[in-house]
C-alpha cells in the first residue's frame, strides 16, 4: 500500500503559477511512475502529466506542455507538479497517482482554482 497526499492547490489569477507537490508514504517510491490527472466539474478525470520511475521519461497532455513541469526527488519520496501560465481552464481538482503494474494508487486531490 502506498498513501499519497497532495499538497499546494489554491487559488491564482491568470497568468499565475502554482506548485503542487505529492508526498509518498513508502521508501520504495522509486520503484513507481507518477503521474498527475485532473477532474473538473462535469468532466472525467484526465491525464495532465506522467514521470517514469527514475524521472528519464516524462508525458504531458497537449494542452499543458510547455506551461506545466514534472519532476520528482526519490531521496525525498515527492513529486512536484510546477504549472505555470495558469489559465481559467486548469481550474480542477488535482490528483497524484502513483503505478506499477496492475497496481495503482490515487492521492485525495488538491483544488487549483484559477480565476480573477
């Protein structure tokens, strides 16, 4: 069981930046690609950015590349979401998950409402 708690999320203007970070429970956070998805309301939860297990490969969803950053430190167990030029269409609640293999696990979420 890994448990996984996101931290960071509020509220920005556009235009602003935010930086969410996911702490993992397990020293053996290393061995598991991260990911960050985000759900808004009325809308299924989707994929925003991914990382693999040593941080050499990263993933991101069209509509935030080159705005958003991942990364993650395995000595510190994190993973760190830095999102930048935030627009009004990033507002949603922010999920940290992490995978290997057939097993997953989901973070509660953290709310990036982004709005003047």
């Amino acid at each position: 069981q890994v448990q996984l708690v996101e931290s960071g999320g509020g509220l920005v203007q556009p235009g602003g930046s935010l930086r969410l970070s996911c702490a993992a429970s397990r020293s053996i956070f290393s061995i598991y690609a991260m990911g960050w998805y985000r759900q808004a309301p009325g809308k299924e939860r989707g994929l925003v950015a991914t990382i693999s297990s040593a941080g050499g490969s990263t993933n991101y969803a069209d509509s935030v590349k080159g705005r958003f950053t991942i990364s993650r430190d395995n000595a510190k167990n994190t993973v760190t979401l830095q999102m930048n030029s935030l627009k009004p269409e990033d507002t949603a609640v922010y999920y940290c998950k992490a995978v290997r293999g057939k097993y997953n696990y989901w973070g509660q979420g953290t709310q990036v409402t982004v709005s003047s």
